[in-house]
C-alpha cells in the first residue's frame, strides 16, 4: 500500500502573516495520522496543489505516478472540490490496481477528526475492495461514478 499526497485542504495550515491558508510542500498531516496507527505505509507527496488549481497536466502526472508504482493499493489524499474528476482520468487508464481517493473539508491542523477519520476508513476500504478508483469521505464509500461532492449541501454522498 501506498499513499500519494496532492495537497488539498487536508493537508493546509495557516500563515499567520498573510492571514491566509496555504497548501504546505510537505507530508506533514498525513505522517502524523500514519504514527498513530498499527502499521506502516509509505507516504509520497506530489503536486501540492489545492484541487480547484489542478488541471489535465497534473492529473496526467498523478496517473503516471500511479501506473508506474510497484504497489497494486494506492491511497490519494486529494481536494474535494476536483477530486471526481481526478478519479475519472485515472480510472480512464484502466489499470489492475486499487485506487482510493479521500480528502477531508476541513484542515487537519485545525480540526484532526474528519482527515483522520477519513484517511482511516479509506486504508480499511482499500484493503477489501475490487480493482479499480473509488472515493472514500464522510462514511460514504464507493466506486468514483458513485460517489460525488454536493457542493450545496457541503457534503460527500451517492449518487
């Protein structure tokens, strides 16, 4: 198992001179929900990006990342806003693997629950489910052209 880390609002912390969140070029919220848990997985961080700054450049970029991996269970901590079109491009691939994305709303460093629980049951999900890309946040679990953003209501759900 792999988690490969883009960035999103999991990831942001606040710069108290500019006032302002920031997506941090570092593995730093992922690595400490990784210490509390029994095992071990690896983290590599690419893109950094906040998702809505994402375009088909660096979701060809995080696909190659994927394909080119040796691991066969790939976690991705991802924005919320773009991460269903990030699960379509890398499903558009194909490929024999299992491929989780999760993300969290809020940011761990300001309130650790969601990102943790969210990373938590995407690892657990990963472990028993088919090839292929799913999405995992907020307790709704499933292949990515199941589950989406409401972005009116603020929440993950099925669809």
């Amino acid at each position: 198992m792999l988690i490969l880390n883009t960035g999103g609002t999991f990831n942001k912390r606040y710069d108290p001179i500019k006032g302002e969140l920031f997506v941090p070029k570092d593995n730093r919220a992922v690595e400490q929900i990784i210490e509390s848990l029994a095992i071990s997985i690896p983290v590599q961080g690419i893109l950094y990006k906040d998702s809505l700054e994402m375009d088909n450049h660096d979701r060809a970029l995080l696909s190659q990342t994927i394909a080119q991996s040796d691991e066969n269970v790939i976690i991705v901590i991802h924005g919320t806003d773009t991460m269903d079109l990030s699960a379509a491009y890398v499903a558009s691939l194909g490929l024999d693997k299992r491929i989780v994305f999760t993300g969290a709303m809020v940011p761990f460093f300001i309130d650790r629950i969601e990102a943790t629980a969210n990373l938590s049951m995407a690892i657990g999900y990963a472990a028993g489910a088919a090839s292929g890309v799913h999405i995992v946040m907020q307790g709704v679990m499933g292949q990515y052209d199941q589950v989406k953003k409401n972005k009116m209501a603020g929440k993950f759900e099925y669809v």
